[in-house]
C-alpha cells in the first residue's frame, strides 16, 4: 500500500536508481583533509609557544651579546694596559734603584711588586685574564638567557661556564642591568608558561597512547606509580648521558639529575663539557616539562583525595550532632543510643518523610483502572475471612 509523504502526496518506497549509497573517494580525501587540519589546529598553539619562546631567548642573547661584548672589550684593554704600565713602572724602579744600598733596593723591590699584585688581583677578581676567550660571545649569551628565565639552572650554568674560564656571566654595564630586569620580568613567565604548557602537551599525549592502547581507566589522570616511574626512567637515561660525556661516576650523574628536575639546584656538581651544553640544557628542559606535567597530575589527585577526606569528615560531623540531638529530642537511653546505627536512623528517618502505605493497598481500587481488574467485593470478603 502507498504511503503519504510530508506533502500529502504518494511517496514511493523504492531508492532511486541515480542514488549513490556508497561513499565516493574524494570524500575519504576530505575527510582525512578535514582530520589534518583538526590535528594542526591542536598542535599549532604549542608549537607556536615553543617557537615564541626560542626566538624571545634568541633575541634577547643577541642584544646582550651586543652590549656587554663591547664592554667587555673595553674593560680587558684597560686591565692589560694597567698591567702593562705598573710592570714597566716596576722594572725602571729596579734598574734605577739597583746601585743603592740594598736595604733601600728591597724595600722599592716590594713596594712596586704588592702594587702589580693589587692591581693583578684586583682585575683577576672581576674575571678579566690574559685569555683571549671572551666572557661574553653569542652561544654563552644563549646560555645566560636560558638560565635567567628557567631560574631553575641558574647556578648550574653560571658555575659552569666560570670553570670553564668564560668568567664571571653577568650583566656589567647599567643598560645590561636595565635589559636584563625588563627581560627577566616577561621572560621568566613566559618560560613557566611555555614549561607548563608542554607538561600538559605529553599527559595529553600520554593519555591518547593509553586510550588508542584501550588501557583501562584510560580517560582518567595517569597513576601516580606510573608518574613515579617516568620520572625514574628519564633521571636514568640522564645518568647514563651525561656518564658519557662527563668525567662522574653513575652516582654522581643520577644525583645531578635528580637535582636538576626537583628544581633544587644546589651547584655543587656541575657540567664541565662546554660542547655538550646544548644537550644538557635540552635534558633539562624536557626534564622541567616532565616533572611540570606530574607535580600538575599529582598535586590534581591528592587535592580530589584531601576535599574528599575534608567533606566526610564534615558530614560525620554533622550526621554526630544530628544523632545527639535526636538522642536528646526523644530521651534515648544508653543502651537505645548505642545500638543506634547511622543506617538505622537514616531508615527510620526516610520512613518518617514518606506516607502512611497500608499493607492492602493492592486491593483499594484506582480510578484510573477498570473495576474488572480488581477481584469483587465477594471476593474480598472470602479472602478476609480466609484471613481471620
């Protein structure tokens, strides 16, 4: 039989013949377009911090680089010309004093030697050496920046380089000083952002591999064991790293890890291998991420856990003080109060809440249903006296 359509009129049953109940291939090739752009949209902004901060760390090295070289520069040809003119000094004064009386010769001898050790100390103390190395050239500029807006690898980096006999790294000049306040007050949350967003970037990551692997509980925060053990396992593989390429005992390179991404940073142990900085800074940096990522998961559990704890106990408080008032609001006796349960009252208080339901109810007729589907008043009758 024909049926109506929306439009009162005979609507055919049958598909049409011209109608493609099969997909056709470019639409597989919008949809996989459509999946590659919802992937770029997610990933673009992290990318795009991470680029941000590279080029805001990169900018900032140049324009140091810039301002404190050339200070630097400056400063190393007065120190070498004060060395210079106090040891001409000195070797005119033992020349000319050499033909008299020796007592006078030594006392002259001295005099002239404390002065150019002063002035040797004193130039040596700001980290200004013969070397021809300078303190300040691009890549240790990089290294400074990096350190300023982590502020965690600070000491480490800063020790380092003076070991390494770059000198003491740190702004010199009034206009360094300025820049590098103005640097670290936008730098520094920048770095924590950008840290924190990568944190977030591989727990997300984390948890589409366990989802895509069907682990159960996949949707939730990660374990905290498996936390626990991803940061054991990154501090190891930074062990075993830097026992490579620095001079430490695997003790000592677990103890730098391990202080490195607890964000302690105490400075005593410190890498050497100024080749192998960027290695070094990119583990910390991956480490800071790491550990961002599980501080955020951790702290997120045990704050669910505590409010948790923290309302129970609330309502034990409460549920307590309702049970004394109620004890004292129908004189309860000891005995009665003692075998009063939390379930108990709570029964007797939603039976107390409800209607009175009469144990015939089935047996009152409904308005709402048909006399023939309840049995006659003569049958009532038989079954109360079947009762009695």
């Amino acid at each position: 039989m024909p049926r109506l359509g929306p439009n009162r009129k005979v609507a055919s049953t049958h598909c049409p013949q011209h109608v493609d109940l099969h997909p056709s291939y470019p639409f597989f090739i919008q949809h996989e377009e459509n999946s590659w752009k919802k992937t770029f949209r997610i990933v673009l902004p992290h990318v795009g911090l991470v680029t941000f901060c590279v080029i805001y760390v990169l900018a900032g090295a140049w324009i140091f680089f810039l301002i404190e070289s050339s200070e630097e520069q400056l400063m190393r040809k007065k120190a070498e010309n004060e060395i210079r003119s106090e040891r001409h000094r000195l070797m005119v004064a033992l020349w000319e004093e050499q033909r008299e009386n020796r007592s006078a010769w030594e006392a002259s001898a001295l005099r002239h030697i404390d002065n150019t050790t002063r002035i040797l100390i004193s130039w040596f103390q700001r980290h200004y050496t013969a070397d021809q190395q300078l303190t300040w050239s691009y890549p240790t500029a990089i290294f400074f920046c990096i350190s300023m807006i982590t502020t965690i690898v600070v000491a480490m980096i800063l020790f380092a380089l003076c070991f390494a006999g770059y000198g003491n790294l740190v702004p010199s000049t009034t206009e360094g000083q300025v820049i590098c306040i103005i640097y670290g007050i936008f730098g520094i949350p920048l770095m924590l952002i950008t840290v924190a967003d990568a944190g977030k970037f591989i727990g997300d990551a984390l948890r589409c591999l366990r989802r895509r692997g069907k682990v159960a509980g996949a949707d939730g925060p990660l374990p905290v064991s498996a936390l626990l053990f991803l940061m054991i396992a990154y501090m190891m593989i930074g062990a075993v790293l830097l026992h490579s390429y620095e001079k430490w005992t695997f003790g000592q390179a677990f103890y730098w890890a391990f202080i490195s991404m607890s964000s302690i940073g105490f400075g005593d142990i410190v890498p050497e291998r100024c080749e192998m900085f960027p290695v070094t800074i990119a583990y910390i940096l991956v480490g800071l991420a790491l550990a961002s990522m599980c501080i955020d998961t951790s702290a997120a559990y045990y704050i669910r856990k505590i409010h948790f704890f923290g309302r129970k106990m609330k309502s034990a408080q409460a549920t307590v003080s309702d049970l004394i008032r109620l004890s004292r609001r129908y004189r309860l006796s000891e005995k009665e109060m003692n075998e009063m349960s939390l379930q108990s009252a709570l029964k007797h208080m939603l039976a107390a809440c409800n209607a009175y339901v009469p144990d015939d109810i089935n047996l009152i007729y409904y308005i709402d249903h048909p006399s023939s589907a309840y049995p006659p008043s003569d049958d009532i009758e038989e079954m109360h006296s079947i009762d009695e």
